[in-house]
C-alpha cells in the first residue's frame, strides 16, 4: 500500500485556503489547514509534512510584510533543499513576491507547485 502524502496549508483568505485544500485531495495528499501563522508554525514543528503551501505574508493580509515567512523558512528550508519536500510560499501582492524572492523563498504569484 502506498503511503498517502501529507501537505500542510496557510492560507489568510479562507478561499484560498479551502482551494488549495481540495485541489490537494484531488492530487492525492492528505492536507491539514492552518488558520494562523501561529497554528502553521505549532504543525510543522510538531510533524514532518511533504508538501508546504502559504501565503508569503500569512497573518498580514495585502502587505508586504513577510515576517511569518522569514520565521517559518528555516523550519522546512533543509528538507526543501535536499528535495525531500515541495513547498511553495504564494500571494497576489507582487511585491511582497519580490521581496520573497531576493531571501530564495519557493515562490509564485500563482498556486501551482
């Protein structure tokens, strides 16, 4: 039997993140939700996921401020690098992307691994 992958999502827009949750499933993963940067950062401590997607400025809806992802990187940035797991961190604001993509974060303006 093959073993079910996992995913873990945060997400601000509830939208977004019931999206991202089916579009998951539909995929093959088991995805767990994360309302809060906090509950994001309790989960990935807390257990080893394959696949990360969040909002690069989680917690901070439409600014630039990307300071959860700065927090949560390091958590999974080893295991990303070695190509044990998918993360991709994404928002609709373009210049939060650039500012993401200057640190050499996973990340799209889109929602798509």
């Amino acid at each position: 039997m093959t073993k079910k992958l996992t995913a873990l999502l945060g997400f601000h827009n509830l939208m977004d993140l019931v999206l991202a949750y089916e579009v998951l499933k539909i995929q093959g993963y088991n995805p767990a939700k994360a309302s809060t940067p906090a509950e994001m950062i309790a989960l990935a401590k807390e257990k080893e996921f394959d696949a990360y997607h969040w909002d690069v400025n989680f917690g901070n809806p439409g600014s630039i401020d990307i300071s959860f992802s700065e927090n949560f990187w390091p958590l999974i940035r080893d295991r990303y690098k070695l190509g044990q797991i998918k993360a991709l961190a994404s928002t609709a604001t373009q210049e939060a992307i650039e500012i993401a993509k200057k640190k050499a974060f996973p990340v799209k303006i889109n929602n798509k691994f």
